[in-house]
C-alpha cells in the first residue's frame, strides 16, 4: 500500500497571494501537484476547510477566490 501524499495549507496563504504577481506561479505549482497525486489539505482557524483531490474541484476552488 502507499503512502497518502497530503500536503497542508493555511487557507489564509490563499488570501495573502491574491494580488501577489506571483500568484499564477504558485498556483500552478499546487496543480503540478493534484497532478503527481498530491492531496490538498487547506485548514482555517486550525480546522479542515477543504479537501482538494481532484482539477475540477481545484477550479472551483479558484474561482471562489476570483483567481
């Protein structure tokens, strides 16, 4: 069996990259990763706000964000 491979984040990170020039750059770093298999964890406040596993549900996640 293998490994889950899950990777945290604090959501605010998302926040905090909205109007950063390098925000297309980052993203496209945490879809290289959905791509290899990666689960995205992103918490708030120290509790799961969601669960990423798949591109359609990154997208949506992006467009909650307007990025």
């Amino acid at each position: 069996m293998h490994p889950v491979k899950k990777i945290q984040f604090e959501i605010a990170t998302i926040h905090d990259m909205a109007y950063n020039p390098h925000v297309d750059k980052y993203l496209k770093v945490l879809e290289d990763l959905i791509k290899d298999g990666y689960i995205l964890v992103f918490y708030m406040d120290g509790e799961v706000s969601t669960t990423i596993r798949d591109l359609k549900h990154f997208s949506n996640f992006k467009k909650s964000f307007n990025l």
